[in-house]
C-alpha cells in the first residue's frame, strides 16, 4: 500500500488507485483539446485524477493530471489533515527543520538519454490548453537554476511554450527568483543552466510553488515535509540536482541575451496572456524513465488543478505573512484567482475589545510580501469559515451594507494579467483594492445577530458529523 | 521515445512549429500590416485575417492542429528582463 512520503509520482498514482480517486482512461484522447477539456470537468465536478493510456499520434505514451485538483489530494500529498488545511499547514511549516536532499549515483530518471542532435521535443505529448496557445505549453514544468554566485539552487513551476525540437520559450520574470538568478548571467554574459523536472512526486509540485524566502532551497523543504532526504542525481550536462524518480528531466541552457516572442497562453485569470519577448531554453539532453509518463497541468478559466494548488499554498503564506502583523487574523481563503478574490477571518471576541480592526487587517493583507494578486478582500467573523462560499455569500447577504462597509483604495499595485486593469496593460499594473467588512457590526447594527443565528442544536449537529456514514449517507 | 517513427500528429505539430517560426520572424512586418486583428497562419503565409474571430479562424477549419491563430496587439511587446 502507498503511502506518504510519496517518492515518485508512479506511488503517488498507486496510492490514488488504491483510494479510488484514479481513472485509467483507456479510449484515444487528443491533445488538440481533448485533454484539457477532460481536465476541466474533472475540476468542475472534483473530479478523480487521471491517466491517459492511449494519446492520438504519440504511441507507447500516457499522459497523467489532476492528481492535486482537491484540497483532499493536496492534503494526502503533505502528509496532513485536510480539515482546517490552512491552519494546520502554516502550523506545521513553523515546526520544519530542513533537510537536505542526498545524491545518489544513478535513477530511474536516467534509464533514456538523448542528446544533442537526438533530441526531439515534438515527440512529446504536450497538450494544447486554450485554444489560441499556439504552440502549446509544457505546463507541470518544475525548472531549477543555480545562483551562480552562492550555489543556490532555486526550484518552481513554470511555463515552457514549446518553439521547435529542442528549444522552449521560458517565462522568466524579474521579480521571481529565478528571475533574480538569470539576471546575475545577464550580468555576466553567461548562459544560464537550467532543468526542467516533469513527473514527479506530488511534494516536490506542491513545494515549487511555495512562495519561499530567498537562498531556501525548497528540496530542502521537501526532506524537512517528509523528515527523509529527497533522493537526487546530478544532471548529465550541468550540474543541477533532480530528484531521482522524475519521469522526464529536460537539461538546456538560457542565453543571457536572445529572446523571442512567447505566448499567448491561458492564464489564471480566465483570459489569455499578452506577447512576451522572453528567453530561450536551449535543450542539449533529455533523460528519462523507459515507459514515462507525461505529467499536464491545467490552467484556464477557474477553477483548475493550478487554481487548487496556487490558491492553497499561497493561503499558506498568506496566513502566515500577515499573522506576524495582525496575530487576531484566524484564517486565510483565496476563493478565485489566485487571490483576487480573498476572505479573510478575524477573531470576533477581539474585534469587538479593538475598534478599526478590520480597517487594520485591510491595509495588511496588501502590504504582505505574498499579496501580488490580491485585489478584493472579504472580511468575516472567526464563527464563519472563509473557505466556504456559501457562507461568505451569506455574509455578504446580512452583514454587509455597500453604503458604510466598504473600502477602496485605487492605484495600488496589481498586476498586468488582470484584464478589468485600468491602465491597458502598461507598466507592471496597477488596480483598485476593495475591502469589504462583512462582520457582524457593533449596536446600533446588531439587534438582529442578538437574536442568534437560526440553526439546529450544536449538539445534534455534532452528532450528525459523526454519524453521517452510519446513516446510510 | 524519440527513436520512434515520425506520426502524422507529430508531423502537423512540426508544421505548427514552421508557422510559428514564421510569425516570430516576420512579427513586425505582420504587426504593421494587421495590428489589432485577429490572423491565421498556414504554410507560413498570413492565410486569413478580420476582426471577427469566428469569421477569421474558418480558414483553419480542418488543420487546428498546424494553423497559428492569434490577436495582432498594437504597441511595444514587452521583455520583462
């Protein structure tokens, strides 16, 4: 039986088997469309994961997705409860010692290699996403690059836009750390060595995309997770570090100074990405497993594999973040896009001893460092679960009066991917913040929330959580 | 994987690939003859262009797989680094 820590993807598609949340799909799927299309209802419906068995034009391929597209998967993958995920993650990253990754000779990851001249990038099976990424994307790309002057190896998932049979367009961008290591290349007129990890553990994807302090490597942040070291392989043309059960392990190198034009691509905010002139990846090895597994992510139009991953591990920092300046905050919820739409719980009994409170979380939450997206904010009492829409619209329904409890702040730093941006993309966007306090207010407003909220028993309620199964349900 | 025979899907995406090429080459020739329109690229020529998406993308009706179908922005194209 599978079990966390997950050391390959191919254990985490063994433990999803063995808990039902697994689908062999065995009829031809196209990568045209087909696979992103069955991607999206599995993330409308909360659906299982995936593996395609049989890829039109790609023989002898599969094609894995969606293992992390609910919040239960992505709790099994830490290693943790998903009843109050948020909370209990930030609580558990506080605790962490790191350790490190330990190399080991040789892996599975290395049973095929191509080089130069062998390599043929057309021959995998990247699936298009929207309809306009033309070329499509290799989107469950994990990319690791070496700050050259401090050894650094910094990992995250990216985007690569697939440019001919061994070249990908990298969406390298100046405030991200591999942005912030490639310009020390630039700066040098060096090429910069890169690799891109597809198919791997369910961790290893989750931990690339923590927003992470600078000089923190995040395969230490898998071992501190796990409490066991990643097993890794030095790269065949480079000296990167990859863990060593990965499916497939693109090795190239970034010019310092050609750039071409990437995109369009869907992004998460529903609409496509404008042109970029961006950096070139030059493929000069591609290692693998023999009968590999491609790993897609799907991101478009919420809600998706991308937004469940993004959103939980962006709450994570979130919380955590803005905790240090308001310690009364309880909890954290990005509810779309990647958090442009976010509620945020407050502890009720302290709101009540602190006036202008809310106003003090509002001015917090987007000044945090790990506020980038968040652009309108819902604030609640601690009795409600932010995570739960229907509440928030309830919320927002009986404790909200547009006329006093509203707050907005415009020019405030946003982002160039929001389409409703005032400035038509010009600079690195700008928006307007809107708060809106959704708590139960003071008299002479709370005459009505005197009365109490008209629900059964707290005992019974209990009762029925716990007997639920038993009732047949 | 890479040893195995050229399929005719892996053949269109190579054509896709020679279009795309072709745009990336040619994007300022392109964006001064058909800026804020909507183009499709087959055979490495323009092969249709309009404002209506829906109107525009009938000419690659057929070969979605190979055929670049994309808005011309007006303006600067940004590089972030």
């Amino acid at each position: 039986m599978s079990q966390f820590p997950f050391k390959s993807l191919r254990d985490w598609i063994d433990f999803l088997k063995e808990r039902g949340q697994l689908v062999e799909n065995k009829e031809d799927v196209d990568l045209r469309g087909e696979v992103a299309a069955i991607s999206r209802k599995i993330a409308l419906t909360n659906g299982p994961a995936v593996v395609h068995h049989r890829i039109k034009g790609y023989p002898g391929w599969r094609i894995f997705s969606d293992g992390l597209t609910t919040r239960q998967r992505s709790a099994w993958a830490l290693g943790i409860s998903e009843d109050r995920i948020v909370t209990n993650l930030a609580d558990k990253l506080k605790r962490l010692d790191k350790v490190k990754p330990v190399i080991v000779k040789d892996g599975p990851c290395k049973e095929l290699m191509y080089f130069a001249g062998q390599v043929d990038l057309v021959k995998l099976p990247i699936a298009f996403t929207g309809e306009y990424d033309t070329p499509p994307f290799i989107t469950a790309g994990i990319s690791n690059i070496r700050d050259p002057e401090t050894g650094w190896q910094n990992t995250g998932i990216r985007r690569f836009q697939l440019k001919g049979k061994d070249r990908l367009n990298n969406l390298v961008l100046p405030f991200q750390h591999e942005g912030i290591i490639f310009a020390k290349y630039i700066k040098k007129n060096k090429p910069a060595p890169v690799a891109i990890v597809i198919g791997a553990d369910p961790l290893y994807n989750l931990v690339s995309l923590m927003p992470a302090p600078d000089q923190v490597d995040e395969m230490d942040t898998w071992g501190a997770f796990t409490g066991i070291p990643l097993e890794v392989v030095r790269c065949e043309t480079n000296d990167l570090l990859v863990p060593a059960t990965s499916e497939i392990v693109i090795e190239g190198e970034m010019d310092p100074k050609e750039r071409v034009l990437e995109g369009p691509f869907s992004e998460f905010t529903g609409f496509y990405s404008g042109l970029r002139m961006l950096p070139v990846v030059h493929v000069m090895c591609v290692t693998m497993r023999k009968d590999c597994i491609y790993q897609n992510m799907y991101m478009a139009v919420p809600t998706s594999e991308a937004h469940t991953m993004g959103h939980l591990m962006n709450e994570v920092e979130l919380l955590r973040q803005i905790k240090e300046f308001v310690p009364e905050v309880k909890d954290v919820a990005i509810l779309s896009s990647w958090g442009m739409v976010t509620a945020v719980s407050v502890d009720k009994k302290a709101k009540v001893k602190k006036p202008g409170l809310v106003n003090k979380i509002a001015l917090t939450v987007k000044t945090v460092k790990a506020s980038p997206f968040v652009k309108n904010v819902i604030v609640v009492d601690d009795d409600v679960d932010p995570h739960n829409v229907h509440e928030i619209l309830w919320c927002m329904s009986v404790k909200f009066q547009g006329q006093k409890d509203i707050l907005v702040i415009p020019d405030f730093p946003g982002t160039i991917l929001d389409p409703s941006e005032p400035y038509l993309g010009k600079g690195p966007g700008v928006t307007s913040y809107t708060v809106f306090d959704c708590t139960e207010k003071p008299p002479p407003y709370d005459e009505a929330y005197k009365r109490g909220v008209a629900q059964p028993r707290e005992n019974y309620r209990k009762l029925v959580e716990e007997k639920w199964g038993i009732y047949g349900f | 994987m890479f040893e195995s025979e050229v399929t005719p899907e892996q053949r269109e995406r190579r054509r896709l690939l020679e279009n795309r090429a072709w745009l990336d080459k040619n994007f300022e020739m392109v964006q001064k003859e058909y800026p804020d329109q909507w183009i499709v690229i087959l055979d490495q020529k323009v092969a249709s262009h309009g404002s209506d998406i829906d109107v525009v993308k009938r000419s690659a009706e057929g070969k979605e797989g190979e055929a670049v179908v994309i808005r011309i922005p007006v303006g600067t194209i940004p590089t972030p680094m």
